[in-house]
DNA sequence: TGGGTATGATTAAACGTTAAAGCAGGGAGC
DNA sequence: GCTCCCTGCTTTAACGTTTAATCATACCCA
C-alpha cells in the first residue's frame, strides 16, 4: 500500500505538500502539483480512506437496517439507495432486524459502533427505532413525521379503492397481511376512506383470511383488494380452487408491483411505490442531516402510482347473474 | 466519543494500560482491571473501530458485488451473508455492478478503495472478475474452480430432469432466460445429460422462447422444464391464455423456489438452491482467506434440492388422447 | 548484600492523513 | 533600508488505538 509519505520522500518534499497538492487545499506551486500527481499516478496511490475517516471523524458509511432482508421490496431499496449513496460518495453497510425489536437495537448499535455517518431504518412491523447518537432516517412510517421518507400509502390505498370504485364494485373484500403492520392499515384505511358511501367491505387479515375469500364471494362480493401481491397471487390461487376466474368472475388488485405481478395471468392490477424517488430523498435527507442540520426535519411522503393491468374490470351485472 | 485517553486520565494511568486492561494483552493487575473495566462501562466506552482498522490494517468489512441487486435471489443471499458475517464479527459493504462488467470493476474498486478485507462477488453473467489485491471469492459460478463456492447448477438440472422422465414424460421443452448466463447453461445441461436416451427435447430461451411453447405442446410436448420460477411464471400465464391446464396437460418446473413459487396455483415444482449453506460457505472460506492463507482453495459444490410440489405429474397418455 | 527476575506500569512510536501554525525568501511600497 | 505581505513549503500535532521497548519496584535466593 502506497502512502503519502512514499510519495513525499520520493519527491523530496514533506508530506503535507503532498496532502495540499493532491485535495487541492494549501498552497502548493503548480509545478510541484503537476510532479506530486504524476508521481502519485505512477505508483498507484490510493488515498486511505481509513486514515481519513479517523482524522475527519467521518467514516462515508451509512447503515441500513431492513426488518428482513427477505422483504421482496428488499432489492429495489438496497439497490437504488446503493446508487444514490454513490453519488453522494457513500457506502452502504448492510444489516438485518431479523424480525425483532431487540435485534433491531442490537443491529443499530452494531452499526454505530462501526462508525456509520448516518442510519437508514425500514422498521420492525409496529415499532419504532430509538434515537441513536448519529442522525437517522426512517423510511416507509408516516407515522414518525420527522425526519421519515415514506411511500403515501393511504393516497395509494386510495388509488385502488376509486378505481375499483368507477368500474362499478359495491361488495369489496380487503385483505391484509398482518393487522401490526403500520404500513397495511394505512393502506386500508387509504382505501375504505376513499370508497363511496354506500359501499359494503370486508376486511380480512392473513391466510385465514385468504380462506374466506372464496366465501365472500359466494355471498355477493365482486372484488378484492390486497396490501400485497403476494397475497394476491395467493388469492389468485384459492379463487383459481374455487372456480372463479379473474376478473370476470372477481376483480384482484395487489400492492407494490413485485417483479411477478406482471407475469401473473391475469397481469396484476397493483400500486407501485416509487422507490427509486423514496431512495432518492432518504440519501438526500440523511446527507443534509449529516452536513449539520440539526433539527428535525418534517417528513415527506411520496405518491403512490396506480398499475392499471389485466386482473380488474367491471363486475358482473345483476342481469347476467340471475336470468 | 469517549476515547482510551479519558478512561486513562480518568483513573490517573497511561493508556497503553487502558488498552492492555480492556484487550486482556498486556501486563494489568486484577484490581486495575477492574478499575478501568468499570470506568469504561460508566462512560460507556466503545473502541473505534476506525482507529483500530488504521492501526491494524483491517477494516473488518467485507464487500459484496452482485449483478444487479434486483436479482431475487439477493435477499436471501444478502440475508445470510449478513448474518454469518456478524458470526465473524464482519460486516457487509454492498454495491451494484449495474448490468456491465465496467460497473462491476468499479465497483470492486470502489469496495477496495474503502478498505474492505475481502470481497464477494456474484458476478456480471459471462463475465469473470479481474484479481484484485484483497482476497476474493466468488459466488455461483462453478466455471472458476478456484476460491468459489456455487450451487450446483448441473446437478439441479438433473434433478429436475430425472424427476420428470420418472413421471414418463418422453417430450419435453427445456426453456431459458439468457444463453449468456453460465448458470443457466449449467442447469440445461445438467437437464439434458440426465434424460434418458431416446428423450426428444427442444430447448428454447427468451421471450420469444415463452410464445413459443404452447405450439411445442400442440406438436406433442407435455413437459416444460424452465431455469427460472420467474420464466416458469410466464410460462404458466402463456398456457393458461392457451387454454392448458398444469399439471394436468403440462408438467411444469422451475427453478430456485422463489417466494411466490409455493403460492402459484399450482404451487411450482422447483429446485431450491441451499443460500444458507452457500453463504456460510463462502464466508468461511473468505475469512480462511483472509487469515493469511493466501494458496488457493479449490472451489466448493453445494448440492441443490428437488421441491416436488402440484405443478408436476403423469403425462397425458395415448389412449386418452385419441380415442 | 547484591544480582537476577517477575510484576505492573510507562513511554515512544506507529498506522495514514490533514489542519494549523510557522518560517524563509522575495518583491513591493514608502 | 525598513517593514509588510505574499508565496511555497515545513513542522508539529492530532485523530484513537496498539505494540514494542523501557523502567521502577519488590521479591527471591544465594
């Protein structure tokens, strides 16, 4: 590993020229730099970027801490935060919640301690992440308004909700996941709100949810709406069971636009987070907060965008069914 | 940030002493020991690791290179990684190499440049990683026999093969995503040499592969063996516009077992890849690496595992085809 | 009593970098 | 000719830790 010093030495000069000559900072000649450069090419030199971090106190590292790196949304945020940390010169170091609150805490003191500049959380369903000693972001709970970056999941929940509403759908079925997700009850309460009055919906939770869809529809429901693709493939299955077919039969709408929903058949209706936008602004918050903003921050929301595809369309009318 | 020298100054001692009581190295007397231990939990003292990465040379970090960290495998691949990583008190840079094999030298150079003790890289399809001055292994690419730790694609593929030739199948339809990946030519070529003489296949890749498959079925086909869950995804929506049933018309696998493979309908006969047993593997032998065995190891094969589920069975036979 | 040794600490240096202060020399201004 | 300032470089110190070398003290044994 070549250092400073070697340059200095091998140029005859002290290593603080060289340090001024190569970031540009004190007063060197032109001639020297032009010398100190070429000879730092030649040898290959790499600045430390430990050496610096323990001078500046800066490490370039941010932490990121995902309830389950399982979480299908998993890739698409590390990788758009990935390249947006770039950009701002940053690494990213990896850490999974492993589903529990006290994991949560022991994966950001892991990260802490390594000397992350900044943490970027996507907390454990129904908690929140205690303060920590540097700034932190909090992606994807609204309810945390200070310094949080989310995905508008209500709006998103509303979307769906009209757009099934205009194709006519009066007996709704919803389905969430798990009732502690903060996230799916905003989603749901996105869309009873956004729901005509008048209009009569189930909410369903979980697989024994998933079970008594079939049922629903049996006695009048027309469509189902979900807080996840997943869940909707899953739907898809147990209406597939049950003889029904989408969305003549039953319209089915998911959440997220996982890579699968559109090679579903039908291609899924679903709502798509703009990752890349919420990646975008979490990197930006986190660096003006690690640049010295000390107060909070409000937090800011991200609309959700509707992905109208094959698996919705006007339910069947009264006419047809009983003739 | 409370340092050594606070402790040191703190109880009137020197802070050689302080590091030699809290690393247990040096010469310390019991009661001192105490002392300091003490003192540093009140303060609540943790050791730089950025300083003690500059002092010793070792940043305890590994870097992580993968393709595209969309790929759907890298949750499970992120996941176990970070979490036999923390076994070795590591933690996990990540970078994208974006599609190209430039990104992906950038980005090992970039992991390089901050100082990471090793790297791991799922490489760029058809490409092969330059060497680099840390050690490196590489994940899933059985082609580089060194330093590698890979599923094993070939054997996977037979797997498969045998499992569908067992049921009967005598016509079969091999399709894959991209010709380039060698992953991919693994799996097909471990299909292939594991069916039995007198096997009629046709392999097709693409898109275009996938429109192509219902006329295979038309000319006699009743199996479809794909290197992906995703493709087998398609395939099923392609079969269901055609008016095919699985598995009744059409046997039907994949391959990785996906997340939203068990929830097709009907749930996806695949072949699951051990992520944990590969990543605990590769961690492994990239500490080893990194211990200052610097000889090459030879590359380890990790077994795949058949997941018989509903998308397979008998084909059709003769009789109750033309009667 | 004196030399050897074990014990428990200290000092000094180092890892690679950078910020601040200092210093030598030259040119300008009066 | 004196001061003053500017330029270009050097010295010093520091970030927090570890390690090798040193040192003082007390103890043991001959």
């Amino acid at each position: 590993m070549v250092s400073i010093k070697q340059i200095a030495t091998d140029i005859g000069v002290s290593a603080a020229t060289v340090s001024n000559a190569l970031t540009g900072k004190g007063r060197v000649s032109p001639e020297m730099i032009e010398r100190i450069r070429s000879r730092a090419a030649e040898l290959g030199y790499r600045p430390s970027i430990t050496a610096r971090a323990l001078k500046s106190g800066r490490t370039g590292i941010l932490g990121l801490v995902m309830p389950d790196l399982t979480n299908p949304l998993f890739p698409r945020i590390a990788q758009t935060l990935s390249i947006a940390a770039d950009g701002h010169r940053l690494g990213i170091l990896i850490a999974d919640s492993r589903g529990s609150a006290d994991e949560q805490s022991e994966a950001l003191g892991r990260l802490v301690d390594r000397g992350v500049d900044g943490l970027l959380v996507v907390p454990q369903k129904g908690t929140s992440p205690e303060p920590q000693p540097v700034p932190m972001v909090v992606i994807n709970t609204a309810s945390d308004p200070n310094n949080s970056v989310s995905a508008d999941h209500a709006g998103g929940g509303a979307l769906v909700a009209r757009h099934i509403a205009e194709l006519g759908h009066r007996n709704i079925v919803i389905l969430g996941g798990d009732p502690i997700s903060e996230v799916q009850r905003d989603r749901i309460s996105g869309m009873t709100a956004a729901l005509p009055d008048g209009t009569n919906t189930t909410v369903l939770w979980g697989d024994e949810g998933i079970s008594r869809v079939p049922g629903e529809i049996a006695s009048g429901a027309t469509a189902v709406m979900t807080t996840s693709d997943l869940l909707a493939l899953s739907v898809r299955s147990q209406l597939m069971r049950a003889g029904l077919s989408v969305p003549e039969d039953v319209s089915l709408t998911g959440f997220d636009d996982l890579s699968f929903s559109k090679s579903m058949h039908p291609a899924l209706t679903t709502v798509a987070q703009n990752v890349e936008a919420i990646a975008d602004r979490a990197i930006d918050l986190i660096t003006r907060m690690i640049g010295g903003k000390t107060q909070p921050e409000a937090g800011e929301t991200v609309p959700m965008r509707l992905v109208v595809r094959d698996s919705t369309s006007n339910p069947k009318t009264n006419q047809e069914e009983m003739p």
